[in-house]
C-alpha cells in the first residue's frame, strides 16, 4: 500500500476448499495452509505492486485475535523480512484492520469517515461495537456473549446440511424465502442492552428443524456436498424446499434485525456522525439492503465484498497512522489467540 490510501497488490489465499470438506476451520490445516501460502503470495504482491524490498517502509503483520498457529506464520515471517531488510514492524489488531478497511475505500472515494464513528465488526469471530474517535482510539460499547454473527450463520448452515462457509449460502438463499415465514423472537439482553446473543436463534433454528422433521432432506443435502464439496447455487436451490428456504430467510432476517437495532440504538447513545458496517458479515446482501432502509441517522459505510473477508490490505490500512506516528513494534511482539482493541 501506498500513502495509506493506493492498494497496489492485494493477493488473499483462500483455504476455504481445504476447510470446506470438514465443515469449518481445523487450525492445525490453517497454520499447514498459511506455510505453503505465505512465500508464494508475498511473491505475487511484491511482483503485482512492482516493488522490491529497497521500497518499503515498514512491513505490517496481524499480532491477534486469531488462531495462534496461524498468526505464527505471518508474525515471524514479516519479522524475518524486516530483520533482513532494517525495516520497521508494526503489530496490527485484526479488528483495527476490518474497521481502516472502510476508513480507506471512504477517503478513496473522496466521502471520508466523520467521527465520532460507530463501528460494528460482525465475522466468524467477532460481533463487537466500538465507538472510534479522530484520534483512532476506541471504545468498546457492546459485544456477543456467545456465538459472533458469521458463527451463527456458518453453524445454522452446517445444521441444515450446507457447506461452509454458511455465510454466503444463507445469504443467496435468503431472497427466495419468506423472512417472516418463521417467527423467530430478538434476543432480551440482561444489562448491557448493547451486547448480542445469537445461540438462542441458532437453538431456535434447532427446535424448528426437530419439530418439521426435516432430518430427512437434511441428509440428503448432506450427500450432495460429500459428493461435492462446491455444488452449483442451482444444485442447492433444488435441493432446498420452500419451507426450506423460508426458515433460511427468517433466519436471516432476524439477525439482521439484531445487528440493526444495536446499531441505531448505539449511533444514537454516542451521537455517532458516520456508521461503519464491517467483517465477513458485512458482506450479507440483506444486511446491505436493510441497513439503506433503516434509518440510522447518520451515513452507514460497508466495505466493497473483496475488503469486506479477511485480506491483507485492510491490515496495511489500519498500519499507515501507526506508521505516521512512528509507532512501531520490538522484535518480541508475540502472536496472540485473545487480542482486544478496546475495554
Ligand atoms: O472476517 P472474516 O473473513 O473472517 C473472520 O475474521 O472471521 O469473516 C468470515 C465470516 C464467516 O463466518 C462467514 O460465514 C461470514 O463471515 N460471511 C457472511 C457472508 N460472507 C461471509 N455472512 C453472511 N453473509 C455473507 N454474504
Ligand atoms: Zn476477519
């Protein structure tokens, strides 16, 4: 990256095939995965930006929260390049990383963020919201006591008998069913009401498949993605009944209307002058749509689809002001499984 506001490459290697087959991350795979891609993508990004190592300033790598196995990987690969090079690390929060992937494409498309911004992360891991200042600090206002998002999405999925990742799957089903066909309730948050809770849904879900009897064409769902891991979206269309489809929407449909009304509620308590929608999540089609219509008050931001999963131009991003500030890391930053970025 270039200015902290030019990608010149950005290269992601995806695992979600080697994942796919097990119905969700296995960490020893990933950390196997992140060795075998890690020269070879470094490679293709340094000859796709046209850069040598004599152009760095600094090299950028995720210290956490992640699966540590994997982290390692980055961690000690970009230290390697920075030793050998004299040049500067600098540690970045995967979280700071989706929330500067927004902040970046704003201020590309010439409509930067004001703040105080409202961001929600919502991916596999997370569904936190933070209240960002000028200054880049941040201030944790809620938090998921269970499941993140993107986890409730994948493991409904996986219950109704589709691949993974559940997201986008659920997302493309979604349209074809009726979001009110299943009447799921929002969840009633003891204190902090701007903490989520989704394993009550996912239960839901659960109680909703036992009661229709829908084992049956669970399985058979089931056989088609042993057979073939990466069926076409028509395969799992047909395979879909309309019941099928319609606990898919209101499934959907429900979470969004969480994520929603936390949003509002919290862009309201912090007088929020721009909302930030980011993380795997905010990939979802329907959240993009109803958060147009939901009258938050205030410009709700989302990152485009290619920044919105994991990459590592967002980690370059969310690097450039420590780089500004000369805010680097020492050679003993450590990979780390639990990593906040704000209390
Ligand atoms: O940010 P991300 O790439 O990785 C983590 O940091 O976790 O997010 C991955 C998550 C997965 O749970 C995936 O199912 C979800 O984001 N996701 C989606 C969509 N695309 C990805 N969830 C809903 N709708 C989508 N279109
Ligand atoms: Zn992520």
């Amino acid at each position: 990256m270039k200015d902290g506001l030019q990608v010149l490459s950005s290269v992601v290697a995806s695992q979600l095939i080697t994942h796919g087959k097990y119905g969700g991350v296995v960490p020893e795979l990933a950390s196997r995965e992140h060795l075998r891609a890690i020269v070879p993508v470094i490679r293709e990004a340094m000859a796709h930006a046209q850069c040598g190592w004599r152009d760095l300033a600094a090299v950028a790598a995720t210290e956490g929260p992640g699966l540590v196995g994997s982290l390692l990987v980055g961690l000690t690969y970009a230290k390697s390049i920075c030793f050998t090079h004299g040049l500067p690390l600098i540690g970045v929060n995967h979280i700071e990383g989706h929330i500067h992937a927004v902040i970046m494409e704003a201020r590309q498309e010439g409509n930067p963020v004001s703040f105080p911004a409202l961001a929600l992360v919502a991916s596999g891991g997370h569904t936190h919201l933070f209240e960002v200042s000028e200054r880049m600090t941040y201030r944790l206002l809620g938090r998921t006591r269970d499941d993140a998002a993107g986890e409730a999405f994948d493991k409904v999925a996986k219950l109704l008998g589709y691949g993974y990742p559940g997201g986008p799957i659920i997302d493309k089903l979604a349209p074809l069913g009726d979001p009110k066909g299943v009447p799921f309730t929002l969840a009633k948050m003891k204190g902090n009401p701007l903490d989520f809770s989704f394993s009550g849904l996912k239960t839901a879900v659960l109680r909703h498949v036992e009661h229709a009897g829908m084992e049956r064409e669970i399985a058979g769902r089931r056989e088609i993605y042993a057979a073939n891991p990466t069926p076409s979206f028509d395969e799992i269309v047909s395979a879909t009944p309309q019941s099928t489809r319609d606990l898919v929407a209101s499934f959907q449909h429900t979470v969004i209307r969480e994520l929603l009304k936390r949003v509002r509620d919290a862009a309201i308590e912090i007088g929020a002058e721009s909302v930030i929608i980011s993380g795997g999540v905010a990939c979802n089609s329907g959240l993009r749509a109803a958060s147009a219509a939901a009258q938050i008050g205030c410009p709700v931001y989302f990152p485009t689809p290619a920044l919105s999963t994991d990459n590592a131009a967002m980690i370059a991003a969310a690097a450039f002001p420590k780089l500004e500030r000369r805010e680097f890391s020492s050679w003993d930053l450590k990979a780390k499984a639990n990593l906040t970025l704000a209390v």
